[in-house]
C-alpha cells in the first residue's frame, strides 16, 4: 500500500502560522500529535470518515474530539438541523426547540427538573459554579488535580494572561482520595460551595482512571455533610457512557450536570441540567450571549437524543470499543508488545508500556495515519457509532502492521 503523504497540510500549516499565532491554536495543532506523520487540515468527514486536504481518507478515532459520536453527517441529524434553519436560526428570541429540548433533557436525565443551554462546554461548567456559589453563598470550588472543566479563568492550568486572583477559592484533591478531599473541606469548613468531577479521571497523556468503589457514594456523604453542590462535568463523556448520564454508571448523585460535545453532533450546544432545590439560585446567575438562543443546534440535539436512543448507539459505541481494545491487545501480544488500553470502552486512551516519553506511541500513530486510520497519542481518543465492522477489521489489520514497525523501531 502506498504510504499517505502531507504535503498540502503542512504547506498550509506553515501559511497559517504567518497569519495565525502558533498556525492552529489549541490541542488540534500537529505540533501536540505525531507532527510531520498526521494531517493538519480536513476536507470533510462522513459516517466515521475523515478526508484531508491531500485527499487521503481514514477511519477516526476522534470524533471531532468527541462532539461527533454518530457520526459526520448523520442523515437524520442534518435533516433536523437544515429544516429548522431553512425556518430561522438565530433569531431576537429563542424558538420552540428552546423548550422541547429542555423537556427531553429533563425527561432523559432522572431526577433533574430544569436545563439552561451554552454553545461550549466552558460556559456551562462556569455556569455550574455560578449556581453553586449563589445557593450556598460560599466562595470555594473544588476540583481534582489537573482536571480540565474548560478554558475560563477559575480552572485553566495554562495562566498565560490570567490573573492569579481569578483562581482564588478553587482548591484541588487528588481523584479517588476521600480523605484527601475531606481535608481541604475540613481546612475550608463551611467556606465551599461546589465539588466539580469528571465522571472518571481523563487526562491526557496518561492512563485514564475509574472512580474507586465507594468513591462516589463517600463524596456525596461529604457534600450532605457540609452542605456542597456536587457538579457532574459529563461534557466530554456525555451521551457514551449512558443516555441518561454517565453519572449513573458510576453510582453518583450530582446536584448539577453539564454536558456539552456529543449532544450536538458537531453543532454548537451545552447545557447544564439541575435539581430542583437549585432552581432558584440558577434563576439569579446571569446567562447570555448572542449565539446561546440559535434554533439549530436545538433541533440537531433533539434529533440526537431521539436517533441515540432509537439506535442504542451508547451500546454500540460500547461494543465497538470493546472489541478494538481487544483487537489492538491481542495484536500487541502476539509480536511481544504490551498496550494499556484505559478509560471507557468506547473513550479509549492507549499506551505502549514502557513508553515513558510517549515517542513510541507518537511513532505508532503517524504510522497508522500514513495508511488510513487516524488515532491520538496524547488525547482519549473517541469511537463513533457510525463505525463499520470493515472499519474496525480495518483498523486492526493496520494496527498489526504498526505495531511491528513500533517494535523494530525501537529495539
Ligand atoms: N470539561 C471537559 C471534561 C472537557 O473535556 C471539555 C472539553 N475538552 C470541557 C469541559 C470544555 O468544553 P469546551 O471545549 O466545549 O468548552
């Protein structure tokens, strides 16, 4: 098979750092990915396909970074999402969606009773902390050490350009240590207003982490006990793990919800779901802005719940991943590699042991997009509902192929 090739991509990466700072900003550049080995620029995507500028095609494991989980293009999503814009889009008030949507919402997360929409998931966690500091008019966050919750202020790690100040009150743990929790509750007594989780622990880089058993059920004990609203980030695991909140897969009870990504398909929409005892403080925080009203992505998120739930695509996600953890496994094993294959099925993070500096995984996946499957060596990567059976065959005839090249690279 004829290796892939960049050209065009990387011609244009170099014209885009002349007129944008660092060329693609953010986690998507080439430079956070197997740089020189992988595509810049996309030309389109369909089902769980991806075409770049140079024409090559692959089956990916991304998903938009997870904002596309059945699928580019899904037909019945974009019939939704065209129909209701060829009516109105963004428009001076919100559409009929505003409020269908927020009873499916409501109707498909147990026990929440009301729903305020973003575009991203940054403006709903924000949002979240907002309510929780009006309910309990306390100061303080709590957030587990290196948690990404978006890129406001309150919780960026990167402080360029942010003042110390605007993290003030936001105290972090270490995911799954209750006591180490208790001990900043303990320190800040009466002074915390919100716990903030990721259903698991998700960095990159690293092995993804489960919450321990009886994590969840401890934390809760603890925000009974001080009076905390405990906030779900369900942003990025959102819509993959259960319909109805990855929360309830893990045993937790949260106060607030957010969730962002996958509830669009690729259309801008977040949202941030409540108890009813929060009602109240939500309607004093102040949400706004000019795009959070558009009909579109409405009608794109009501479509999704309806298809997720017609096509059990949480199931099948689940399944896919599996089984391509599985495959890459077993492929690994037999020519003496072993992989760590972490994080939910269908959310995967994977690494060559003993790869410290993760050059071996940055080498395994150029290879692997030079013949036609895009992964992430750093990232969760993200399987798509609307991957094929040939697509995953696909993908672990090529990861054989790339793990052997891995090997002898490296011996
Ligand atoms: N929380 C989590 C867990 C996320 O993964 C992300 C995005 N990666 C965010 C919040 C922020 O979402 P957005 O990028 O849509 O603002």
């Amino acid at each position: 098979m004829q290796e892939y090739t960049f050209k065009k991509s990387y011609e244009f990466f170099e014209k885009a750092k002349t007129v944008v700072p660092n060329g693609i900003t953010g986690p998507r550049t080439p430079l956070f990915h197997a740089y020189g080995s992988v595509p810049v620029f996309l030309e389109g995507g369909k089902g769980a396909h991806i075409t770049d500028v140079d024409g090559n095609e692959y089956v990916d494991y991304m998903c938009a970074f997870g904002a596309v989980a059945l699928g580019y293009g899904h037909p019945k999503v974009e019939e939704a999402y065209r129909k209701q814009v060829e009516k109105g889009n963004c428009m001076p008030m919100p559409s009929l969606r505003w409020v269908e949507l927020a009873e499916a919402l409501v109707e498909l997360a147990p026990g929440m009773s009301w729903v305020i929409y973003g575009k991203n998931g940054s403006d709903v966690t924000t949002y979240a902390t907002q309510v929780a500091r009006v309910q309990t008019g306390r100061k303080g966050i709590v957030i587990a050490e290196h948690a990404y919750h978006g890129l406001h202020h309150w919780c960026m790690e990167n402080r360029n350009g942010m003042l110390e100040e605007s993290r003030a009150y936001v105290y972090k743990f270490n995911f799954n240590d209750l006591k180490d929790l208790d001990r900043i509750l303990t320190e800040h007594k009466g002074e915390i207003a919100g716990i903030m989780l990721t259903p698991y622990q998700h960095l990159v880089m690293k092995d993804q982490i489960m919450p321990a058993p009886g994590f969840y059920e401890g934390v809760r004990k603890l925000c009974d006990r001080d009076g905390i609203v405990l906030m779900m980030d369900d942003i990025r695991c959102g819509f993959r793990i259960n319909l109805h909140g990855s929360h309830l897969h893990f045993g937790a009870d949260p106060d607030l919800i957010c969730f962002g990504k996958a509830l669009g398909n690729g259309y801008p929409i977040s949202t941030c779901l409540g108890k009813p005892s929060l009602k109240e403080a939500a309607s004093k925080v102040y949400f706004s802005a000019t795009h959070f009203y558009s009909a579109g992505p409405m009608a794109a998120a009501l479509a999704v719940l309806k298809i997720m739930k017609e096509e059990g695509a949480v199931e099948r996600m689940t399944d896919l991943g599996t089984r391509l953890g599985q495959g890459l496994e077993a492929r690994a094993e037999a020519i003496g590699l072993k992989i760590r294959y972490t994080g939910f099925p269908s959310m995967p993070y994977m690494i060559i042991e003993g790869d410290t500096d993760l050059s071996r995984n940055r080498y395994f996946c150029g290879e692997m997009a030079k013949r036609g499957v895009f992964f992430h060596p750093h990232h969760n990567m993200f399987v798509s509902a609307a991957l094929t059976e040939k697509d995953l065959q696909k993908t672990l005839d090529t990861a054989e192929v790339c793990l052997k090249l891995t090997k002898q690279n490296f011996s």
